[in-house]
C-alpha cells in the first residue's frame, strides 16, 4: 500500500489491521483503497471516523485473469472491439 501522509501513523496503522483482517477472513486479494467519508471530502466534524472502501477479487483468482468484453467498434453497428482490463 502508498504511504497515506495526511492520516497521523496510529491511525494509518490501524486501518492497514483492519484491511488486512479483512483479508483473511474473506480470503480476498485487496486490489486498491481509498479514503472515503467527511475526510475524503474536507468536512471533517470532531467525531468523524475513518472511512475507506476497497476492490477486491477473490484470492484464488490469477492476477493475469482478463475478463474481455465486447462493445460494438465506433462508427459502425456491425463491428466489435474488445476491451480487457
């Protein structure tokens, strides 16, 4: 995970716990993390907690694992183009 610079250590410390307790319990591989709630907004009010949300897959899926999806090509209604992330 980035280093989150804005968050004092111990409270950074403590969301890496919890997400990787996550983690195990739910043998999930966490992909990316974002802060969310009042902080992630810059409204933060004195009882505010710690938001974050997460993506994840499950453990047991190949990293390389490409899910392709067919849109039709631009321009044409006949036509497609694959897209795989």
């Amino acid at each position: 995970m980035e280093p989150i610079d804005d968050l004092p250590a111990h409270v950074v410390a403590m969301i890496r716990r919890r997400l990787d307790e996550v983690r195990r319990e739910h043998d999930i591989v966490i992909l990316h993390v974002i802060e969310s709630g009042s902080r992630a907004w810059g409204f933060p009010s004195p009882d505010s907690g710690y938001d974050v949300r997460f993506l994840s897959n499950p453990a047991s899926m190949k990293p390389a694992a490409r899910f392709p999806i067919s849109l039709p090509a631009a321009g044409s209604s006949s036509g497609t183009r694959e897209l795989a992330g």
